[in-house]
C-alpha cells in the first residue's frame, strides 16, 4: 500500500489511538487490501409493499418500492464474509461507484449496492424529490433480499458496515445517528461528502452510533461540504455529532466524486483508508487499524477533538438463558459480560475472550453457566464444568451457539455451517460439510438428553437423534431471519423467533410475539421457562420480553 501521507494531507480530527476490541462475531476470513481477490457482480430487484415511490419526471408515484441492488462478491472468498451495504448520492446510481465497491469486494468483503427507486439514476425520470427517509430504511430491505437470497449463507450478519457518497452518505449518517432510523444490524459507517440531513427526516441527530464513524470530504468539494470551522455545517457535522470511536477527514484538494471513483493515485490511497477503515472495524485486523491510526493522526491533525479516546465498539447482547425454576434468567453480551435478573446468580464472565461471545447455556442446578465464543472457545462459571473448547479446531465457520446436555452435564457447540462439536455428550449428527441454504443460527436439545436441535436463518429446522421434526417455516416468506429457538417442555414442541420477535410455534402454544412491534433493536435469541409455559425473547439492546413467564427486569 502505498503511503498516504502526502495525499490525505488534511485530516482534521480523529479518534483512533487506542483500542477495544469489539463486540461481534469473528469473520472467517483474514484482513486483506485491496486486490486481494478477483470480484463479480450480478444484480436484482424486488419490491417492499409498505413504503412508497414518490414521483419522478414524467413517472407517477407508486404505493410500492422497487429496489434495485448489484452484489459485489469476492471470487474464492469461502464461509461468511463481512458485508457492505452502500447508497449512492441523489440522481447517481451504484454503477457510478463501480471502482469503488469493486476495490472494496476485492478486499474480501460482499458489498451490496442499493439505488433507491425515489432518487437513482438507474430508474427512468429525473427524481423530484430527496426521499432520504425511505432510502434509509431501503439499506436494511436489501440487505434483508439478500439475506434470504443466494448470498444469504455468505453474509457474516455481525459484521454489517454501511457505506453512502453525498446523499446516500446523508442516508448512512440517518442510519447512525438519527433514533428513529438506527439499525442496530450495522456495526460501522463511512460517509463519503454527505451530510446529517437536519429537518429532511423525522427525528433529532444524536450520538447514538453503533460503532465506529468515518466521516471524508474533499476539500474542493462542489457543493460546500467542506467547512472546517468549529462546528462546520457540512460533512463535519456526521463527525460533531457522533460519539467516540469517530474520524474526521479531509482530503486535500479533492471534489465531490474525484476522491472516491477517479484513477489519481490520490483515489486510489482514498479508497485503500476505506479498507483499511473496514478491516479494522469489520475484520478486526491490528495492523490495519494501525496503519490507519498512523495516518490520520499525522500531518494537519486539530488535536483537541477525541484525540485520546478509545476507538470503542458498543457491546451487544447475543443470548440468554432461564434459571431452573423459571424465576430468572441471565442476558449474556458479545464482550461476555452477564447481567443476572431474578433468581439467577451471577457466576462471573470472561475478562477479555479472544473472540466475541455468541452464546449462554446454564447448568441444570441453576448454579452454573458457561459462554462460548465465535472462535469456539468455552469459558464456565459456577458449578459449570468445562468439557473442552472448538478454538483449537480449524473452523470452516464461526461457532453461533451451544446448548447443555441435560442427561450428560456436557455440551454442544453449533457451527455457522451446522457443524456440531460435542463435549462429554453424544454426537448425533450434523450439516457439516453440507451447503445449506442459509445459516445454522441457534441450537437447543431434546428435554431427554437424547438428541438435539438447530434451526437455520430461514427457518428451516433440523432434527437428530431423539429430537422429533414437528415442522418449520423454510420456504416460507419471511419478514426478519429466525434468530433463536427454545423448546415446550411440557409438549415436546419448539418456537422459533424472528429477528422482528415474530414467534412461530410447532406443537408448542403460540403465548405471543413483537411482531408488528416497532423494536429499538432486533431480537436476537429467546428462551423457554424449564417447566414448560411461555418464553422470553431478548433483544440486541438488552430488551427483554416476556410472555406467560415473569419478567424479571432487562438489560436495556
């Protein structure tokens, strides 16, 4: 990579010197620059019902939207892959950003380019309008299509950036920075000349971001987004208006698109910070963060701004599980911190895991737990005995889950690819080395001991030995990917839930759901009370549901 120190000659403020590592799955691949791999893009359209399009010249509006997205996918590229998801500015299209997205895939990301039928030159009319809400919440529908589509198993959903130049740049800071959009299935956020767009959609822009900020601008920019004042009113106010971790560049010298898409070496060095932004937010990658580090930190820095603030990355909740009794539960985070509620103890937590936490089991007294992370390393607390850890395995996909083996006080561990590991309880089988159409995401074994099962992001289900299929929702259309499932003790049977908290119940009673419910975050696993009844759900927040079992307090 060639050096960058005569070329992002300005950069105004930054907040990258120290480091937490983050809390999210690891992806299975390494950090990579540019050019790492070869890139083809195929595309697709579909339609969301519930929005509308407003008018173009000579087109009417429509009560539909129908999106138009190109994925980038990086050839030779294996398992789950982290993901960009890029909006392009008003009356642009993603073709436009072509070298762009291309010099981003090629360093081993899927990059999903969305043109918004409001506002992109790819639909026939001149766009009358900016329709910056509509676009905003045009980035998660796609990243939705192709979830359920044939990417789906490729995508790593815990390592989700956001990307937009200009207006989709304005259309990234609404998804970091504005309440009423914020989507917690993004994890880091570059914008590229855009601006908070104050009084253009609902809400009041605050530091709310879920993860790191990458604010770039060139300082020629044409349309007056480069005001470095205190407290300028262009592409700075992404970066005034975040929290810690952010970063602030100017570009000296470079127009609205020249930076992002020219053939100068300077775009070329713009485009390489890019990745290296992504592969240390995304990738997690030590020596990219440092040579990113190194370089906004250098020439033309105003060091009064965050200088030393830890370029920080929120926790999220990744699972939960009931005490014995069903009077308490604990709510475990990617970083592994536990936050007990009711009558569940608090064990202890991992000081600093190697690898996010993805998952909590509980032992069967209730006085005990363990936590296991992406990379497959099992960490116990109280009476919880360690079995063995997958983190000395080479994984062809993260580790998402585990479960307790109640005949044996062992456990299962659950890979992305449906790989199951066992530990002092039986092997019954497994989808290891079989592709399946959508990721395994959640486990939960038979009441008996005898058998366990998984459920995949598509809902389909997946049964071994003693573990009955009772049905499930592959094939169905989905609104949000199933994330959890949990079993009725008392039936046999099992629910499944959404990431919207939609609840689907097989031989077990349907006690209610967050369907339809407008949620702060999504949900992202559930549990059931031991003795059989109703369910908890949980959300990446900390939220806590519950239907027909106490509720004993969240983590919210």
């Amino acid at each position: 990579m060639s050096s960058w120190r005569n070329i992002l000659a300005t950069v105004v403020s930054a907040a990258a010197l120290a480091w937490t590592w983050p809390a999210a799955a690891v992806a299975a691949q390494s950090a990579q620059p540019t050019g790492a791999y070869a890139v083809t893009a195929s595309d697709d359209t579909f339609t969301v019902s519930d929005r509308p399009t407003p008018a173009r010249q000579g087109q009417p509006d429509l009560p539909t939207r129908t999106i138009h997205d190109v994925v980038y996918a990086p050839t030779g590229a294996t398992g789950q892959l982290p993901t960009v998801v890029f909006a392009p500015g008003w009356y642009a299209q993603v073709a436009d950003y072509d070298v762009l997205l291309r010099a981003v895939a090629s360093a081993g990301y899927l990059v999903i380019g969305v043109d918004s039928p409001g506002t992109s030159s790819y639909f026939p009319g001149v766009p009358t309008s900016e329709d910056l809400a509509n676009n905003t919440l045009d980035l998660s529908d796609a990243l939705t299509n192709e979830e359920n589509g044939p990417f789906g198993s490729q995508i790593d959903r815990a390592e989700v950036a956001a990307m937009g130049h200009s207006d989709g740049g304005s259309v990234v800071a609404t998804l970091a920075l504005d309440p009423s959009f914020v989507s917690y299935r993004f994890n880091a956020y570059v914008v590229l000349s855009g601006v908070t767009p104050v009084g253009q959609v609902p809400g009041t822009f605050a530091a709310v971001n879920n993860g790191p900020v990458l604010a770039m601008v060139g300082t020629a920019d044409e349309f007056a987004n480069y005001t470095p004042q205190p407290n300028g009113d262009g592409t700075e106010t992404v970066y005034n208006t975040s929290r810690p971790s952010r970063v602030f560049v100017a570009i000296t010298g470079a127009t609205h698109f020249s930076a992002y898409t020219g053939s100068s070496s300077q775009a070329t060095d713009t485009r390489n910070t890019i990745v290296d932004f992504l592969n240390t937010s995304e990738f997690h990658d030590p020596a990219s963060r440092d040579r990113f580090a190194a370089e906004v930190t250098s020439e033309g820095l105003i060091p009064d701004q965050d200088l030393f603030q830890s370029w920080s990355f929120n926790r999220s909740v990744v699972g939960m599980a009931a005490s014995a009794d069903g009077s308490g539960y604990w709510v475990a985070s990617s970083d592994g911190t536990v936050r007990s509620f009711g009558d569940a103890p608090y064990l202890g937590e991992p000081s600093q895991p190697e690898a996010p936490i993805v998952g909590i089991a509980a032992t069967a007294d209730s006085e005990g737990y363990w936590e296991v992370a992406a990379d497959g390393a099992v960490y116990s607390f109280g009476d919880a005995v360690y079995r063995g850890g997958a983190n000395g395995y080479q994984l062809s996909a993260p580790i998402v889950g585990m479960t307790a083996d109640p005949a044996t006080g062992g456990y299962w561990l659950l890979g992305g690819d449906g790989g199951v590991f066992s530990f002092d309880a039986p092997f019954y089988g497994s989808t290891g080395g079989i592709p399946l159409a959508a990721p395994a995401v959640a486990m939960a074994a038979s009441p008996d001991g005898g058998g366990y099962y998984f459920v995949a992001s598509d809902g389909g289900v997946f049964t071994y030995g003693t573990a009955r299929f009772l049905g499930s929702v592959s094939g169905v259309p989905l609104v949000q990917p199933v994330v959890g499932m949990t079993i009725d003790a008392s039936t046999g049977g099992y629910w499944l839930d959404a990431a919207d908290g939609g609840i689907f119940a097989f031989d077990a009673p349907f006690r209610g759901s967050t369907g339809g419910v407008a949620l702060v975050a999504p949900c992202v696993a559930m549990a059931a009370q031991p003795s059989g009844g109703g369910y908890w759900l949980v959300t990446g927040d900390g939220g806590v549901f519950s239907f027909d079992v106490p509720f004993e307090g969240s983590a919210a």
